[in-house]
C-alpha cells in the first residue's frame, strides 16, 4: 500500500516512520528540501502542496493521504485534491476546525461539563497566555500581573489568545482513535516538558494512580462523545492536586506520542486509522510489552542537552538507527566523528526504572564517544 504524507516536519516524521513500520511505501511532499522527513521517505518531493498540477500524479498514485500540516490553507486544498480523485484522507475536517481553535476548543469544554484552568481574569497569577491557533508551545508566555497581560494585549492588537491560571503537575496525553460512529481511547502517556514548555520526555505507559486514570478515560469518554472522531484526537490534561484539567485537544496525528505508544505497545496509530477508513475491525493491545522513555538530545559545545521537539525541527539528513549506542533506536542527523547533533531517542525496559537505568546507561555510553568524554548531561 501507498501512503501519501501531506508534510515532512514533526508530524510528518512521525507518519512516516509510523508508515514504515505499518509496511507501507511512503512518499512525502513538503516544499522545503531540508525538512526534517525529507530523508526518511521512500520518495520525497520538495514541491509546493498547492501547485496542484506537479503534485497531482502523486496524490493520483496514492492509497491513502495523511495531512500532516497545520497551516488551514493547505489542509484546505488537500480537502479538494482528495475530492476531485476520490482518494481517502486520514483526517477529520470537522473536529479539526473546533480543536485548531484553543477559543472554540474550550467553549466545547465549558458546554460540556469538562474541568478546565480558570478564565483570566477570574484567576489566581501566574497566567498562561496561548495563540488561539498554533499547537504545541508556539509563543506560549507567562504574565504575573494584570499590567503584563494587558501591555501585551496592547502590542497585539487583533490577535486571539487564551488567557487561563498557569497550573503546575504532571501531564499527561491520550490518543482516541475512530470511525465517525465508534472510538478507542488508547494508552495514556505522561508528557514532560523543558522550560520553554515544550515536550522533551514522553513515558509510555504514563504511572498513574487509579484515580487520576480514571478521570482521564472518563474525559475522554465525554468527549468522544461530543466529538465522534473520524481519525485521531490527542487529548492533553494536567494533574493539580489530584484534578485532572483539561488543557487542549488536537484532531491531528500528533508528534511524539505515537511513536512512544507503538513501543510500549506495538500498537501502530496510522495502521490503526487505515484500518478504520477501510471499515475493517479495529484490534487494541491487550496491555503493554515495554515501558517507553522517548527523548529528544541535542549534543553540542561540550553538552549532552535533553529538550523539546523543537530542536529536530529544523534538522535534515535524519536517519533511523536501529540499537543506536544502546538505545533501541534513534532517529538522528548523527555521523560517526560528529560532536554537534540532535536525536530522537527511543529507550525501552521492563519496568520504569529499567528503563531510566537504560536511558542512564546510554547517556553514560555516549561520554565514551572520542571527544565526548567531558561533555556534561543536562535536562533543558
């Protein structure tokens, strides 16, 4: 089977390297020649997704497309690329347009009954202040007074933002996948963030106590409801003091975390949403074979960094390498004799703890590295 990835930054990473592991021929097209998946794809063509005439063959030869592009224009077009050629499309436009906005995402939280961070002003400081359309920590800021907000609600006039009580605990991800009329709420991971609030660490399984799992499969049974999904959502909380609250929903393959559950789990998110779209039965794992500690790393001038996925964004010549210096795998721009470079890093155990003990280990192995022996580990 062919598969058409619409983009080749993060999302687009993760569709393919998830493509492959479904045994899937993956082409990608992304009009830029360095991103991020422009080397992991079987073909990549760095063409312009609204420049229907050159990218129509491949779309045409295609047995599925999957978006992985958050800019509406394109997604837009690629809606009437697969109408005009009858293709299926890995995607739900209509739960997209409600969870693309944090606005419209959270009057659907309010409606229904969903826990959410107080409104600002009717909160506590600190505040988060969020673009109401951007995902991930995109221009994400903290504001500790009422003369901060304002200042730079003054300097962004026109601009929609969410304004809410910054909460601090653990947070956690959980994927539903669906047909439209039926979902399946997936493996819950916890998502551990760097200072800039983007995600450096996903543990899959997430360790949770019986209370706090039972909020979150209970969230996200209301809102499959209200949401029937036909693709994927990816569900983000955090926990405050015991109470879930419900922080965003995106209806789109997220970075990250499919990769983490696929390795916990075995459970493969596009093969998954394939087998929906071709109204075939869905199986889910029956638990978890291994406990997942997925991370970025940026080596470079005498550090061995653990941060957000934005370090891999602009990263090219990727490569996936299976046992990569005691790693399971790794999906990195490394080249044996390099000091400066960036990984994705796939660690796995049979506890918790063995898996940390992994992760140590390899830490520990690449200091071994010729020029690395100095070099100090840090959590960004």
């Amino acid at each position: 089977m062919k598969l058409l990835v619409a983009g080749a930054r993060l999302q687009g990473v993760e569709a393919i390297y998830l493509g492959h592991k479904a045994g899937l021929t993956v082409t990608a097209i992304d009009c830029d020649p360095l991103a991020p998946g422009a080397s992991l794809a079987d073909c990549f063509l760095a063409e312009d997704l609204m420049d229907w005439p050159r990218i129509k063959p491949y779309f045409e030869a295609a047995d599925v497309i999957l978006p992985a592009v958050e800019n509406q224009d394109v997604l837009n077009q690629i809606k009437k690329y697969s109408q005009r050629i009858d293709t299926p499309v890995l995607f739900d436009w209509n739960a997209y347009a409600i969870s693309h906005s944090k606005l419209k995402s959270n009057t659907l939280f309010e409606t229904s009954h969903l826990p959410l961070p107080a409104r600002y002003p009717d909160c506590d400081f600190p505040v988060i202040i969020k673009p109401d359309g951007l995902s991930g920590s995109k221009q994400v800021r903290l504001a500790y007074t009422t003369k901060e907000v304002e200042a730079f609600q003054a300097d962004h006039p026109g601009e929609s933002f969410v304004i809410q009580e910054f909460l601090e605990g653990p947070s956690y991800s959980l994927e539903v996948v669906g047909n439209g009329q039926t979902s399946f709420p997936l493996v819950i991971t916890e998502v551990i963030v760097d200072r800039h609030w983007d995600c450096k660490r996903i543990a899959a399984p997430a360790v949770l106590p019986p209370e706090i799992k039972t909020q979150m499969t209970a969230i996200a049974e209301t809102l499959s409801g209200v949401l029937p999904i036909d693709g994927i959502f990816d569900i983000e909380v955090i926990d405050h003091h015991g109470t879930l609250k419900l922080l965003e929903i995106d209806a789109r393959l997220p970075s990250q975390t499919p990769i983490a559950v696929y390795h916990a789990t075995g459970f493969n998110m596009v093969s998954a949403m394939i087998t929906l779209k071709q109204g075939q039965p869905l199986t889910l794992p029956s638990g978890c074979r291994s406990h997942c500690l997925y991370q970025q790393i940026a080596v470079h001038d005498g550090k061995i960094d653990v941060l957000g996925e934005g370090i891999m964004s602009h990263c090219s010549g990727l490569q996936v390498i299976p046992h990569f210096f005691g790693a399971e795998e790794a999906i990195t721009n490394y080249r044996p004799g390099s000091l400066n470079w960036q990984a994705i890093v796939i660690i796995l155990g049979d506890t918790p703890r063995e898996a940390q003990n992994h992760f140590s280990d390899f830490i520990h192995t690449l200091k071994q590295i010729p020029g690395m022996e100095n070099y100090h580990y840090l959590e960004g």
